[in-house]
C-alpha cells in the first residue's frame, strides 16, 4: 500500500524531522513507486543528519545509480563501505553501481566479497551469477560449477521437505500453468510473453500469474486482464509462496527470472508443482535440480554441447526459442543514414554499459580504424559516466573523441526513433544484445555479431539465422571486424537490407505468434504426460 505508506511516511517527519530512520523509511516507499528524485531527497537528508549512517549512503546511491548519475552513486557507495565494509547488502548495491559503469571485474570482487559475509543472501549468490555472464574469462564450466554451488547452498536443503503432489494424473486434460515472475511490466521479458499470452488455448490451458511487480503499467494490466488467475505476490515469503502455489493446484510452473532480480528461485526449489520450467528472463542454466525442464534452441544451445552444464532438460524450439512482437511506439524505417549523412554510423543501442567489455572495445576500435570515415553511436545507461570505460578503451586505441556519440537512456519511442541514425548495429561479447537486436531488425538495421561458446554469446547468432542472415554471424573476432567493415565500405547491401527487413521479420518465425505458442503449448503437453507416465509407473 505504497501511497499510504508515503503519506505516513511524510506526516512522521512533520512530527521528528530530525530522525534519520523516518527519512530514510520514506525514501524506501518513494523509490518503490519510481519517485528517484524524491527518494534520493529523502535518503541524502538521512545521510546529513547521521553521517555515519550507512544504509543512507547506500539507499542514496542506488536511487542515484537509478538516475543515472554514476558517478554520485558510486561515490555514496564508497562512504557506504567504508562505513560498513562487512555488510552484504551494501556491498551487493556497491557491485551493482560498479556493473553499470562497466566495472565488471571490480564488481565480481565486490560481490564475492559479499557472498562471503552474507552466504545465506540468495539474491546476493543470484546477483553474482549474472554479472559473471559479462565476462569473457568465464568458461562455461566455470560457470557451471558457479551455479550449481548457488544450488548446493541455497537449494538444495529444500529437497528434503518434498511432498508428493496430487495434481490429476489425466495426460489430455485442461492444465494449469504458472507463471513467476517480477517484470510483468515494461521489460525485455514482457515483450516475449505477451505473444504467448494472447495465443494461448484457453480451452486446454488456464493461466495463473504470479506477479512481484512493484509498481505496475500498462502491460501489467495488459498481463492480468489476460490471466484466469492473478496473484500478487512481492511480499510473500518463499514458504507462503510455495504454498499458494500448491493450493492452487498448478500442474506446470514457470520461472521467468532465472537469476535475475526479483527471482524466486528458492520457491522452485521447494518443488510446489510437479512439474517445473525456466524460460526467458536469464541466459543459463538455474543449477536447481528441482527445475525440469529450460526452453531454448539449438543455435544458443546446440544439440550434445551445452546439455552437460545444465541441471535442466533442455527443450529445443525451433528454429527459435524466440517470438518478438514489435514495440507500439515504432515509427516507419527512415531511409539509410549514410545517403543522408555521407558517412556510416555504427551503432551500439543496448543501454547496459556491463555489454561494453574489454574484447568488444578491441574489436570496435579494429572496425572504426578501419573505416576512417564512419562514426559510433552508444546508448548507455548514464550516458557518458556509464560508456566512460568504453570511451577510454577506444581513445587508447587511437579513435577521435568526436567520431564516438554517447546518448543516455531514453523513452521507448526515443529509443527505436534513433536506429534512423544508424546504418549497422554491432552486437558485444561476450554478452550479445537480444530484444535490442530484434527492435534493430525492426527499425530496418541489421546486426553484425560474434558468436561465442556459451548461450549468452550466441543470442545475436539465434537472432539472425532465424531471419535468414547467417552470413552476418561470425565465429571469430577478425571475421567479425571484416564483416563490419567490408559493409562499410560497400554499404549497398545495407540499403538493401533497410527496406527489407520489416518484410523479411514478418515472413519469419519470430513473428509466427500463433505457431510458436502452438509449439509451446506442445511441449508443455508433453511434460506432462511424461509426468503422469512417472506417476503411473511408481504406483502413486
């Protein structure tokens, strides 16, 4: 109850406004309800009045890192470690200022650090796990064995309390899906549901959301007025959760976070249905056994190569574990930029400076050299403080300050109206671009990109063959830079390709809504009748 905790939060401080925690308590329900500004108004006011008070820094920071103001955030962040540098929740905020300035070995450190001093903070272990996916030194056994000791600790102490389930055992008959999930809202994973949300048979399928959504949209309306079943669920704690869940008697339940933030990964692991699926939010395995099944396809996980380091089965859609329905703000492609401009822009719209690693700063400063004339366009989080390690990287290797354009975070219809500055996109590694990659696809721009070894670096790969552009996919670095710049010089095929591609989508799988939920729906039957055979085979 977000505006009566505000406004109680405000006639407290009328009453004391001298105490430090009512400003900051305050703060806490501002930020809830998207209030940045304020909130940090509330938090910096905490941290004046008590100056060694670290979680004021630290709420402070992460309103401002919100913000995007990085560099103020990461400097709240610091007092708050110096004031508490055995605190995991501090340590955890600190990590996350550090990831969205592309700090991200400094930001592993930091969340190791709090792993250490806060073991039994699963969505520390979860926030670790992700930022790992950003750096290339990471193997993908390396990142195996990170998560299943995620699982060991968090997890797998569940196993021991399993109930068997007594969901009817009848293979053909309407099922119950459930679906988990904190980003019902505007979000990347929102724009992969909504298709299947709507194709949905409801005659054989009747849907349950569980929603931990904070502040709610449109879409989030959109998703409930689509739903049998709404539950809210952001303040339930995991055993009340996986009781609800139980009570309502779900026969398939779907995970739609993985390990990012807001997941409820330890409720899975109390195996409150019979049968379990990760699908969407994140670009790995989850490490919990307790999970049956992940949705993917087989150019993120090619068949007997990726199978080994996942505690799930996976489930191959093809020819895309994908369905994209193009945003509503999405105005007409413009015609190519360099008939405009006289040269090529690149462009980079991913807005997650994390992306922008090392071995992408090496690969793009190959690209830009080797086309003197052309131009780079960023978007990134926090505008120039988010790109600044970018924009450093590239300097060293010689590349004009004036030839590079960093754009901050911008509203959707900003966003998509700022491919018509762009001629090609180039993907980063190992991190590729996903709902970027498709919106760019859409705006008329292709994407070059680098496929790499794990999920996570083939999804520009999984994105392209899907809309019949293999040849954009490289398999090495120097492949990716001679396919960046032989378009650059020949930029023909580009215009080519501008005036096709909305065409070339729509003709595609990735925007067969019906036959990709059809396929869905199919493999959901098929899990279940496994389970059911399961049944009829222990006698139970």
């Amino acid at each position: 109850r977000l505006p009566a905790a505000v406004a109680l939060g405000r006639d407290a401080i009328r009453q004391a406004p001298g105490d430090a925690w009512l400003h900051l308590n305050l703060g806490v329900a501002l930020e809830r309800t998207g209030r940045l500004e304020a909130a940090g108004e509330e938090n910096r006011a905490a941290a004046g009045l008590r100056p060694d008070y670290p979680l004021a820094f630290s709420n402070l920071a992460m309103a401002l890192n919100k913000l995007g103001r990085l560099r103020e955030a990461q400097s709240a962040h610091q007092r708050a470690m110096e004031l508490a540098p055995e605190d995991g929740g501090i340590l955890d905020g600190a990590a996350a200022s550090m990831l969205a300035c592309g700090r991200v070995a400094d930001a592993i450190d930091v969340w190791r650090r709090a792993v250490a001093v806060a073991p039994g903070d699963a969505a520390i272990g979860s926030n670790l796990l992700l930022a790992m996916h950003y750096d290339e030194q990471f193997s993908p056994q390396a990142l195996w064995e990170a998560h299943r000791q995620w699982a060991a600790r968090h997890a797998e102490p569940h196993r021991r309390s399993f109930r068997p389930h007594d969901n009817d055992p009848r293979p053909d008959r309407r099922l119950r899906i459930g679906y988990v999930s904190a980003d019902l809202r505007r979000h990347a994973v929102a724009t992969f549901l909504q298709p299947i949300f709507d194709r949905h048979d409801r005659g054989r399928f009747e849907i349950v959301c569980y929603s931990g959504v904070g502040v709610a949209d449109d879409f989030t309306q959109r998703f409930r007025a689509r739903a049998d079943g709404w539950r809210e669920v952001a303040s339930l704690g995991d055993d009340a959760l996986a009781e609800q869940i139980r009570g309502d008697r779900i026969d398939i339940l779907v995970d739609l976070s993985g390990h990012i933030a807001g997941n409820r990964l330890c409720v899975f692991a109390r195996k409150p249905a019979p049968v379990q699926v990760t699908y969407l939010g994140y670009p790995d395995t989850t490490g919990v056994d307790a999970v049956d099944y992940r949705f993917t396809d087989a150019v993120h996980d090619p068949p007997n190569e990726t199978d080994a380091f996942h505690a799930e089965r996976l489930i191959r859609l093809e020819p895309s574990a994908w369905c994209y329905r193009p945003p509503e703000e999405a105005g007409e492609v413009s015609t190519p930029p360099f008939e405009r401009a006289g040269f090529i822009t690149f462009g980079s719209l991913h807005n997650n400076a994390a992306k922008l690693t090392a071995v992408t700063a090496e690969m793009w400063g190959e690209i830009l050299s080797g086309t003197p004339t052309s131009r780079l366009l960023i978007l990134a989080h926090g505008g120039e403080e988010g790109a600044g390690l970018m924009l450093d990287r590239l300097r060293r290797r010689g590349i004009a300050r004036d030839r590079i354009e960093v754009v901050a975070k911008l509203p959707p219809r900003d966003y998509l109206a700022l491919f018509s500055r762009v001629d090609l996109s180039l993907d980063p590694f190992p991190y590729n671009g996903h709902t970027t990659t498709l919106d760019s696809s859409w705006m008329g721009v292709p994407t070059v990109t680098l496929a790499g070894q794990a999920h996570v670096s083939r999804a520009g790969a999984s994105v392209m063959r899907a809309l019949g552009l293999a040849e954009l996919v490289a398999t090495t670095p120097a492949q990716y830079i001679d396919l960046a710049v032989g378009l650059a010089q020949n930029p023909a095929p580009l215009a080519e390709l501008r005036g096709s591609m909305r065409q070339r989508m729509e003709r595609s799988p990735v925007r067969d809504e019906r036959a990709f939920t059809a396929q869905i729906e199919d493999a959901y039957r098929r899990m279940w009748r496994a389970w059911c055979s399961s049944i009829a085979g222990s006698g139970g």
